[in-house]
C-alpha cells in the first residue's frame, strides 16, 4: 500500500497516467463515429409497431361497441321537446344560428340546445322566482308587484341564453383580434414566397393554433370550404360571417377583389396587417388610458384607510398611552 502511494504521488508516473488517459480518449473519439450504427431503421419499426398497437387497441375498443360520431347529436328529450312545441317556427331565427357560429358552435345539435334552454329557462326562472319570492321571502309588498317581480324573472332567464351567447361571442372575438395580425404576417410571407391561398390558408391554420384555437378553426374550414365550394368567394364571405369582425371582413373583401379582378395580394396584405396591428395597439392603449378612473373606487375604498391607520396609528397609540 506504501509502494502504490509512492508511485501515485510520483510526477513521473502521475504524467505517464495522465497521457495514457488522453491518448486512449484520443482514440475513443477517433473510434465512435466508425462503431456508431444508423439507428434509425430501428426507431421506424418502434414507431410502426407502436402504431399497429394502438390500431389494435382502437379495434377492440370499437369491437366492443362504443360509438364514434364526428357530428354532433342532440339530446333526444331535447329534440322531442323542440320538435313537439315547434319551437323552430316560435324561437329559431337567422340571427341565432349566426350567433352560434360566432360564438364556435357548429351544427344542427347546438341550435336545438339553444331553442330548447330558450323555451325551458323562463318557466325555470318563473317557478323559482314565485317560490322564493311567495314562499321563502314573505314580502310584505303589494300581490301584483311581486307577480311583476316574477315576470321580470322570468324574462331574464329568456334572455340568459341570448346572454351567453353574447358573452362567448366577445371572449371569441377578442382571442381572434389578437392573433389575426400575426395570421395576416403569416399569410403575406406565404403568398409572396409563391404558395396560393388555399396552401397559405392551410400552412397558417397549422403555425397559429399555438396562438389562437379559434382563429385556426376557422382558417381550417375555410380551406375546407376553398376546396369544394364552387364560388370561391362564398369561402370568405362565410369567413367574414363566421367571425363578424371588421378587420377580418376587410381581408375577406380584399382577398375577393383579388380572386375577381387579379390584383395583387401581397401589397394589400401588408397594408391590412399593419392596420389590424395598429387597431391592436390603440385597443391596448384605450384599456390602458381607462385604468385610472377604474383604480380611484379601489383606491378610495382600500388603500386610503389603510393608508391612515399607517400614518395615524403610532401618534393615536401615543396619546392613548399619555392617558
């Protein structure tokens, strides 16, 4: 042990050790890229296998009788109940389909859903009002006033589903008009690099997804729509309706006048993505010039006690103390 610890603390031998070390990493190194193997056959077959499980795995959950449907259906008490009342001829509209796209609800089932709560929320509202108003509060106001208290009621909860609507409309709206301009860069970088509108459609749905769901739903069926409707220009107007936005309707508009008359895109992009990208902006800063009126009830309500209790609390505890 005396003797290892002698030539381990030697220089000579600790300087023979050290280049032993280098001249077999020097050859190591030399030596890796002739061993290596291309693994990447074997990384296929692992991905192929890993398919064929999860098909088969697919299979038997299919062969077991579950359901799979691309389309929605409605409730079927719901659609007996629309379909008995004729609540399509009463309640439906063209204005609510239009809202229901806009606000991201496709197809037949959430129309039904819709004429169905239209119907059903007054005489939940009405029932609940006259119970709690009649029953559990015991007013002392005049009979008719509370039956106008449950009228009132029940007219809101006709509303409720209008208001819904709405709200989801503005959430949808403001997640597309801040990711529209970047879309709108997006696009004129796929147009001016020669790709047509139908791909640029497609390559822009696919990079903004990150960004904005929404917007690239839409942008998907618009492809969809580019590629099977025979009026192209029915695509955008669809756009257009689907959204309800000005800037997008703008574009929509442009990118007609472009399908109609041949005129460059590339240019009228540009000057669209930068107005989109300025109305952004003054957006921002018209909530940001509105902070101060809103912050002067909060300020008022909870900063300003605290604030006295602060500074007058130690002089108060003082004469407190004198006393």
């Amino acid at each position: 042990m005396r003797f290892i610890i002698q030539q381990l603390l030697d220089p000579q031998v600790l300087t023979m050790l050290f280049a032993a070390v280098a001249a077999g990493a020097t050859v190591l190194t030399l030596a890796m890229p002739m061993l290596a193997t291309d693994s990447l056959n074997k990384r296929m077959k692992a991905v192929a296998l890993e398919r064929e499980k999860m098909r088969q795995r697919e299979r038997e959950r299919l062969a077991q009788g579950s359901k799979v449907s691309l389309r929605q259906s409605p409730r079927m008490y719901m659609k007996t109940v629309v379909d008995k009342f004729d609540l399509n001829k009463w309640l439906g509209q063209a204005h609510a389909r239009t809202m229901l796209m806009q606000a991201g609800y496709r197809g037949h089932a959430p129309y039904v859903t819709y004429l169905f709560f239209r119907m059903a929320m007054p005489i939940v509202m009405l029932i609940a009002s006259v119970f709690y108003i009649f029953v559990v509060l015991k007013l002392d106001y005049p009979p008719m006033m509370k039956v106008a208290m449950s009228i009132g009621c029940a007219y809101l909860g006709l509303q409720s589903p209008n208001l819904y609507l709405k709200n989801q409309i503005q959430r949808r709206q403001l997640q597309i008009k801040r990711a529209f301009p970047d879309a709108l860069d997006l696009m004129l970088i796929c147009v001016e690099s020669g790709m047509s509108v139908e791909a640029a459609f497609r390559k822009v749905s696919e990079e903004i997804g990150s960004q904005s769901v929404a917007l690239a739903e839409e942008l998907t069926l618009t492809t969809a729509e580019l590629s099977y409707l025979p009026d192209r220009r029915q695509a955008y107007e669809n756009l257009a309706q689907r959204t309800g936005i000005e800037g997008v309707r703008a574009v929509c508009l442009a990118l007609q006048q472009a399908e109609r008359y041949g005129t460059p895109l590339g240019a009228t992009l540009r000057v669209l993505a930068q107005e989109n990208r300025d109305m952004r902006m003054a957006e921002a800063e018209k909530k940001a010039a509105g902070l101060p009126p809103k912050l002067t009830v909060p300020m008022i309500v909870f900063f300003l006690p605290v604030l006295f209790v602060v500074i007058l609390g130690p002089a108060a505890i003082k004469v407190m103390a004198l006393r």
